[in-house]
DNA sequence: TTGTGATTGATAGTCATTCTCAATAAAAAA
DNA sequence: TTTTTTATTGAGAATGACTATCAATCACAA
C-alpha cells in the first residue's frame, strides 16, 4: 500500500465512509493517468483497463479525494471541471493556450509571497487560490503570423 | 445615448448585427444592476423592472456583450458563468468568500507587472487572466472561531 | 415602401453532473 | 465466525445551465 492510498484510506475512517473495492480502482487510476483529467475521461480510462465502476461512483469518489488533498480541481474548460493529482506535486499555475490547448504549468515564488501579503492586508485568510493566464504559445503565437 | 450605448451599436453594426430594443435593454440592465451577475440574475432584474426579454435573448446577448468588451467572464461558481461590466472599470483580481460568498476587489501593480514578466519567459502572448483567491473574509474568520 | 436577412420567444434538446433507490457489501458488534 | 448496522453501488431518472430550432416578426438599407 503507498502513500496516497493510506492517506486515502485514513480519510475514508476518519469521515465514517468505507474503503471499496471501486475507490481503490479510482484512486489508482488516478495515480497512474496523465496528471490532468476531467470525470469522464477518468471513467473512460478506468474501463480501457478492464476495471468496471460506474460513472456515477467516479462522481461520487472524485470530491473524497479533493477533499483529503489528493487531487485538486484546476481549470474549467468548455463546461467541464479539470482535476490534476497533487500528491507528489508542488502547487503550481497555469497558462492555457487559446489555439492549441496547451497547457504550460508554472511557479513563481514571488508571485505566491506577494499573494500572501495581499491577502494579509485584507485579512483574508487563504484556502486556495487559482491563477489562470489565456493566450497563446509560442507556437500558435507563430502560426497566426503566418496566417495573416 | 451613452458611450456604453454608442460602443454596442458600433459593434453591432461592425459584425452585421440589427440594434433591437431587447439588446438596448440588456445593456441598459447590464449597466444599472449590481456588477457582478449571472445570467439569470440578469434575466431576473430585467423583469423586475418590467421589461420583457426573453431568457433565450438574454443568453444570446451576452457573448455579444463580451466580445465588445462591455462585459466579462470573471468566475464560475458553483457551475455558474459570472460576469462583471467592465466598461469604466479597471481590471482586478478576486477574492470569494466561501463563508458568506463576498467578493473583494483588489488590483496590484507588482502583481500584474510579475505576470507579464512570467509570459514573457515563455513566449507567451496573454490575453487575459484570471486570479481568483478562496478563502474566509474578516468576518468569516471570525465567525469560526466562534463555533470552534 | 419594400425586400432581405437578422432576431425573437417558445420550446425542445443537450450534456455534465447529481439524485434515487433497491440490492449489496464493508466494518463494527456480538 | 456470524450477525447487525450502515455505507455504497449501479442503473437510470432527474436536474439545471445553456444551446439549437423554427415560424413569426422586425430592423434597416435601398
Ligand atoms: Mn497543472
Ligand atoms: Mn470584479
Ligand atoms: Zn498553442
Ligand atoms: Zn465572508
């Protein structure tokens, strides 16, 4: 049993819910998937490996493990809630390009230190918070000159 | 007729789209009622005055308004597209209260001039960002010691 | 004033996500 | 181990925000 799945398992005990069969599937799939995902292409990446929960227990699962720090949600695009795995990962943000969909994550020290500060001079206290920059790549950037 | 007034009708003619009293009364709606709002608060505060739009014309005004910048996108929240008007105002970041749903405004300029530093290490051509930070107002914070 | 193409409202459709519920299984108790 | 309690599951129905359809109507350029 590794990290993740003990952590997972003591925050299904520590809230009184059970440790299945099909939450161990989700878990694990989730683990070894690419390391951003919506619900669905989780569902369809656990059947491609032969495992069979339904879509409804991959709904139901994915807020556990928000909620014991597994994963995290990221980004909504066109209507969909993107998740990415945190375990093992430093916080990050992310630049999402307009013309290919890319995905650059990055972090910058000084951004997190100058966020904090914002945040006491307002008294806010932090949970979280998501930074979200849309453009486009160095690629697209060239593609769309040569278009006109 | 006002700037917002003249910058829509502009746009309007510019895409080969008809000025019809329903879009004047959304925009007119869109600048008087609270800044920020979803759709069907829109639509709500439209008939609360009386005027008749159908949630339909409302749905298919808005990405209007967007693309003349009389408006955006801010935050989704719980599965809701947010708006703002934006006409008049400067840009700025948000923090969302998950205790009473408060939003604070705020700007900073070293925040702003790291990000475009950031885009510029990458190549990266932005057009806009979004910087959104959950956590517990003044307020909320202490609320909840309170309860424990 | 007329002709053409855009717009509207009503309503049906879509699609991600959530809910319902009877059957089942995990963990606690015996 | 067996029983009891309680959570969980899958299937499918329901929800709800948003989008598409279409016939009637309207804006606006000529
Ligand atoms: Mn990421
Ligand atoms: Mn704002
Ligand atoms: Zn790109
Ligand atoms: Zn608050």
């Amino acid at each position: 049993m590794n990290k993740a799945e003990k952590k997972f398992r003591e925050h299904l005990k520590r809230e009184g819910l059970k440790s299945t069969p099909e939450r161990m599937v989700i878990l694990r799939e989730v683990l070894s998937a690419k390391k951003h995902f919506n619900a669905d292409e989780l569902y369809e990446s656990i059947h491609k490996h032969n495992k069979k929960v339904s879509r409804a227990t991959v709904y139901r699962t994915i807020p556990l493990l928000v909620e014991c720090g597994l994963i995290i949600e990221t980004l909504r695009c066109q209507g969909r809630v993107s998740y990415e795995r945190t375990f093992g990962f430093e916080h990050h943000d992310h630049m999402v390009c307009l013309g290919c969909g890319k995905i650059i994550e990055f972090k910058d020290d000084r951004l997190e230190e100058l966020q904090t500060q914002i945040c006491e001079r307002y008294e806010f206290k932090q949970v979280e918070h998501r930074l979200g920059i849309r453009g486009y790549c160095k690629e697209c950037v060239v593609k769309r000159l040569d278009k006109g």
